[in-house]
C-alpha cells in the first residue's frame, strides 16, 4: 500500500474496516500533508487538527468495540466549505463580517455525514460569501490551482476542490448556487456533484441565492461522490424547501452498460470562443461513452445565452434579501458610532464586505427596487421559466446532457478581476442547471496542452442522481483521467 | 443606460452600504455595464410567460405550531458584538 493520503474514500474504508490501518493513522497522514501543501496552496480558512485527532481515537474505540456494524463512514477524514455551519469553528463564509462567528449548530447536511462517523479537518476557503469563480474574493486570500499555483482553483468552492486535488482530504463539501461545485472540479480535475435544489438540506448554509443554493460533494471519483452523497442527502424539516422524498440507493453496479443511453450534446454549448482542448476533450468523452454503448443525440437548449443575465439579476436580487443580516447587531464585527443606529448599519456593511459581495448587493437592490421590478427582476424570472422549459423538453428526448463545465481551463490569477462581466462569463454554462434546479455531476475529460484538467459535466432530470453517478461511474471505469494526481510538491516554477 | 452617482447613492442608501467616492464611480460604471448586459432579455417576448420564483413543484409546507427547544440565550449571545443584561445591545433606535 502507498501512502494513506493517495487513498480514495472507499479504499480508505476498506483499511479500517480491515484494520490495515488506524484512524489516527489515516487523520495524521491527512494532516501531515496539510501541514506540507498549505503554504502552497492556502486551501483552508480554518484548520481543526486537535479536534480531528480526538474524533479518530474515539473512532479507532468504536471500530474495536463494534467491528460487525460500525457508523459507514466512521474515522474517514473530511473537509467543510466554510460556508457551511460546523458548531464549534468560525464560519467566516470568506468574509471579514463574519470573521468573528462562532455558529452555535451545525448544518444538517454535515451532521448527517458527522452522524455516519466523517472526521472534519477543517474549513476550506470560498469566495466570499460563495459569490465568485476563482476564490480571488475571499478575505483571507486566494487558494491556488495545484496543477498550477499561477492558476486559479476556480470558485466557490475552489478550497474544498484543491484540497481534495492534492489528496489533502479524500472528499469534501461544497456548494453550487451558480457552478461553485463544478466549476472548481473542471479547474482541479475532481469529481462533483450539484444535486438537484432540494435534494440535501440547506439548514445551516449561509444564504447567498435561496432559490438556486445546494450543498454537494467533492472528491476524486464518481464511486467516492456516490457514496458521500448517500448519507448527505434526504429531508429536513427544517428546510422548507427540502423535499420529502425517499433516497435511493446509490450503490453503483459492477459493470454498469451505456447501451441505448441517450446522451444528448447541446448545441449551445459548443460555441465560437470556447477553448479548442475543452471542446475536443469533452467530445472524446462523448464518442468514448458511445463505444460503450450510448447514442449521441444533437440537441438544442434555445434560451441558454439568456442565462448569464437571468441568474446575474436573480441571485443579486436574493443575496440582497439574505445580506441584509449582517448588521452589526447579533454577530460579527461592529463599526460606527455609538449613538447612530444608521451609522453602525451603513459603516459595518461598507467596511465588512467585499467589493464583489458590495456590487452584488448594490445590483440586486437595484433589480428590487421600485420602478425596476418588473423590468429587471420580474422579467429574469419569466425567462427562467423558459430556461427550465427547455431542459424539460430536452429530457423527453434524451436520458442525460453532456456538455462542457466551463469554456476554458483554469485562468491565470488577475486575469478577470478588473472586469466583473469577463469574470460573470466563466460561469456561462453551469448557471443554467442552477436556474433549472437540475442536478449536474462533473468530472475530469482530459488535460490541456499546459497540462491542466478539463471538466465536462453531466446534467440529467430532476432526482437523476443515481443515473448520473452509473453514467459517470461507466466512464470512469474505462478511462483514466481521474486518476491523474498533481505533483503539487515539485518546486512550480511558474510559480 | 448609465447610472449616475445620485442613484448610486440612492441604491447604497436603501442596501445599507456607506460608500466611497471612489466606490460609487467605480460602481457606477460596472452596474452600467452589467444593466447593459442584462438589457438583451428584452428581446424575449415575455407577456404570456409565467415568472418562476422557485423549481420546486410543490406548495409551502407548514410544520405543526407546537412548542420546541430553541437555543439557549447565553450560547445565542456569544457571537454579539455588544450585549447588555442578556440582550443585544443596539444604539438609540427612536428619537436620540
């Protein structure tokens, strides 16, 4: 056996059900390598090693205690987008206006993965707020690419992607409101999944657009991310927008078959500017499942260019509403004056926040307000309404959509940060499943001539996730580009 | 279309946010611009549309109104920047 740290999820499982190896063992090794790759790639906001340990004894009791039925995933370590509530560790959400909160419960859909015996590592880093593709907006600084640290991971979760990618964790969440799960897995070379709205619970997300936010997973292959979403998906009452609807079983066949899978391949999506390698990249992918026994079907998703604007006055309008809490009177930082309740407001929103989370507020205030209502935000939810229409019109001819995760590779740090629209257009093709409510699951295709991944992403109807993990899980059975690791110890001299 | 600063304002004022001189031409121009961008929905005919404020299809659940646990007030406290005999303390909110 190699080192702990190049395990996946179930091979880790395995060596402690078996007694190879120790939790202890497994979490130091994680840790370790944190402590080796961090300064590299600063993929974490908060770390909890001290706690970590202290789960893997009690986990390594447990497994001696109970080794016919212990918890499924007991001492196997894990990792937190810090925008998600864990009791006991800030939750910074990658803001400065929440550095100092201590959340006193932790969200459901982490629970249900601490109930099954997960060991949290630590807080991974986020663009602020999750608002933004490349973590270049979070507070505490940027995380970088580990096929490149001139490169950025991609955004939101680019901390959870890149610590999964340089195996400083086996998996670890992440959340998608307009790409943030699949995003960074295209940029990393991991293997995500944006679950249909509804699917896990959003109790103890920290709200950025309540209509489009999921809580997901990251890892390194489709088996892993199944079996992580298992025990994270289902029902929560105190989620209104949680559906009450069984979870199947995600256990994945030995030799799923393609045959008669319909895949369709929108046009839409394979446009003039894309890069030539992400294009290639993910046709091959396409051609390689049709030699497994899927029909390529040519398909149209008519409104998918109006989906930029759509979700950039959306998810504006609804971060506004949610923002609005962050006011210096029950957690965080407080600034202004003493005896001016409209100083503390205004002084503790402008310092606290962001430039990019200041902007979106700005635009989505603006999109509310009287007069432009009905010209802004009342209309972009009109043609969502088309923007769903066409995926249900696509999934009466076709079982799932293949198509590109983003038009490029992983871009250079600074490129987009001076121009919020360039930036916007990163996330052109995983807004409109965000619109849609759809699950996608991504993963890597290929690598570019600089050596970095490429993402395709794999769309189906709502509560498909079952389908698309078979689908993703056939693939990755006979190819091998998930197994490709970054040498992110070689000294980067791009770097 | 082009923002002016006054509506700038106009929009921090209402979103709470004190901003800079800087900051407000600075986002007057990119708000523009992304105004600008978002004009092209115009081209979709849209009148016989219905707005889609959520995917899910289902109606809002309404949970039993019984009485439950809530947090403790110290633990809910903790994260408070001021606090005064176990409530959040705030400046004068009437008069001054």
């Amino acid at each position: 056996m190699g080192e702990l740290t190049d395990l996946t999820l179930h091979e880790a499982r395995n060596g402690l059900l078996s007694g190879a190896f120790s939790s202890r063992e497994l979490v130091e090794a994680h840790l370790q390598r944190i402590d080796l790759l961090e300064p590299r790639l600063h993929a974490f906001i908060t770390l909890a090693p001290e706690r970590a340990l202290k789960n893997a004894d009690e986990a390594d009791r447990i497994l001696r205690e109970n080794n016919t039925d212990p918890p499924p995933l007991i001492g196997l370590p894990i990792a937190v987008k810090d925008v998600l509530c864990l009791e006991g560790l800030p939750c910074t959400s990658g803001s400065k206006i929440l550095e100092s909160f201590i959340p006193p419960f932790t969200a459901t859909a982490v629970q249900r993965i601490l109930d099954a015996g997960a060991i949290p590592l630590g807080k991974t880093n986020t663009d602020e707020f999750a608002m933004g593709s490349s973590t270049e907006n979070s507070a505490y600084g940027p995380t970088h690419n580990p096929w490149d640290l001139a490169h950025v991971p991609g955004g939101s979760s680019g901390g959870s992607a890149a610590a999964v990618a340089a195996r400083m964790v086996p998996v670890a969440f992440g959340t998608d409101t307009g790409g943030s799960i699949r995003q960074p897995c295209a940029y990393c070379g991991t293997t995500g999944i944006k679950p249909t709205y509804g699917r896990t619970s959003r109790y103890g997300l920290v709200a950025y657009g309540s209509s489009l936010d999921t809580v997901g997973a990251i890892t390194r292959n489709v088996a892993d991310v199944a079996l992580l979403f298992q025990y994270m998906a289902g029902f929560d009452p105190l989620d209104a927008t949680s559906i009450a609807r069984p979870v199947p079983e995600y256990a994945l066949l030995k030799s799923p078959s393609l045959d008669g899978l319909r895949i369709g391949v929108p046009g839409e999506y394979f446009i003039e500017g894309i890069q030539p390698e992400v294009e290639s990249a993910v046709l091959g992918a396409i051609a390689q499942m049709e030699t497994q026994g899927a029909v390529a079907v040519p398909i149209s998703l008519p409104h998918t260019h109006f989906a930029l604007p759509v979700y950039y006055l959306i998810a504006p309008a609804e971060a506004s509403a949610n923002l609005a809490r962050y006011d210096g009177v029950r957690f965080g930082p407080r600034l202004g004056s003493e005896d001016d309740l409209w100083e503390m407001f205004t002084q503790t929103r402008g310092n606290k926040f962001g430039a990019e989370v200041k902007r979106r507020i700005m635009l989505g205030t603006y999109a509310l307000s009287a007069g432009y209502y009905d010209a802004y935000y009342n209309k972009a939810q009109k043609v969502r309404t088309l923007i769903k229409a066409d995926f249900d019109q696509a999934f009466e001819q076709v079982d799932v959509i293949a198509a590109p995760v983003a038009p490029t590779t992983a871009f250079k740090f600074g490129q987009h940060t001076d121009d919020p629209l360039a930036m916007y257009l990163e996330d052109v093709f995983t807004l409109p499943a965000n619109l849609a409510g759809v699950p996608g699951l991504a993963f890597p295709v290929g690598y570019d001539k600089k050596g970095l991944p490429v993402g395709m992403q794999l769309m189906g109807p709502n509560f498909s996730e079952a389908r698309l993990f078979q689908v993703g899980h056939a693939y990755q059975l006979e190819t091998q580009w998930h197994q490709q690791w970054p040498m992110v110890e070689k000294p980067n001299v791009d770097f | 279309m082009r923002l002016s600063i006054e509506e700038v304002e106009h929009i921090a004022a209402l979103a709470r946010l004190a901003l800079t001189d800087a900051e407000k031409r600075q986002y007057a121009d990119q708000l523009s611009d992304i105004l600008d961008y978002a004009a092209r929905l115009k081209e979709l005919d849209t009148d016989l549309i219905p707005p889609t404020a959520s995917v899910l299809e289902m109606t809002l659940r309404l949970r039993e109104d019984q009485a439950r646990q809530g947090l403790d007030r110290t633990v809910l406290l903790k994260n408070a920047p001021e606090k005064l005999e176990d409530q959040f303390k705030v400046p004068p909110v009437l008069g001054g």
